[in-house]
C-alpha cells in the first residue's frame, strides 16, 4: 500500500469515528473530548501511551508543550474552557510523571 493509500485510509476512519462521535453526541450520549476524546483511541491504544513509548524520558516535555499550547491558544477559540480543562488534564498527567519518579 503506497504512503497516499495509506493516508486516505486512517482519513476515512477518522472521519468514520468524527461522524459516530457527531451521532452519539445527538443522540444524547455524553462524549468527553477532554478525558476520553473518540479520535484518540482508533486502535484499541490510547495516543498518550504510544506517545510516551516513543517519547521515553522526553515524554515530560511532551506534556508542558501541551500545556503551554492549550494555555496560548484557549482564548482565540470557540470553547476556550475546554481547552483550559486539557491543559489541566495534561498537568495532571505531568504531575503524575514527576511523582512516579519520586519527585515532590
């Protein structure tokens, strides 16, 4: 399968999930797009630990660059809490980080 097959492939599953997840949230189906966005999770792995597998010791900068960009940015969009609540998710899971390396 050539890299552009490839691509058109995971765009029509992602739109596939984007549609399912437009579905449920009509349907009444609460989704959270903070804690547990759809579009994350396609594979049966959440992006956040295949992102701190590739990432190792550098997955703690991963972290504060999430924060600082939801930080930057939550104002200039159409749901500037909910940015604001993923910058407090990845703090939390930054906070998280430091503690199971026994730093407090």
């Amino acid at each position: 399968m050539t890299r552009h097959e490839e691509y058109m492939k995971q765009a029509a599953a992602q739109s596939d999930v984007l549609e399912r997840a437009g579905k449920e949230a009509y349907s009444g189906n609460v989704i959270d797009m903070v804690n547990n966005p759809p579009h994350y999770n396609q594979t049966g792995i959440e992006c956040i630990h295949a992102i701190s597998a590739a990432t190792d010791t550098g997955f703690k900068y991963y972290l504060q660059g999430n924060i600082l960009k939801y930080l930057w940015r939550f104002d200039y969009k159409d749901k500037p809490l909910e940015d604001l609540q993923k910058a407090k998710w990845y703090l939390d899971k930054l906070i998280e980080e430091v503690m199971a390396d026994g730093k407090s």
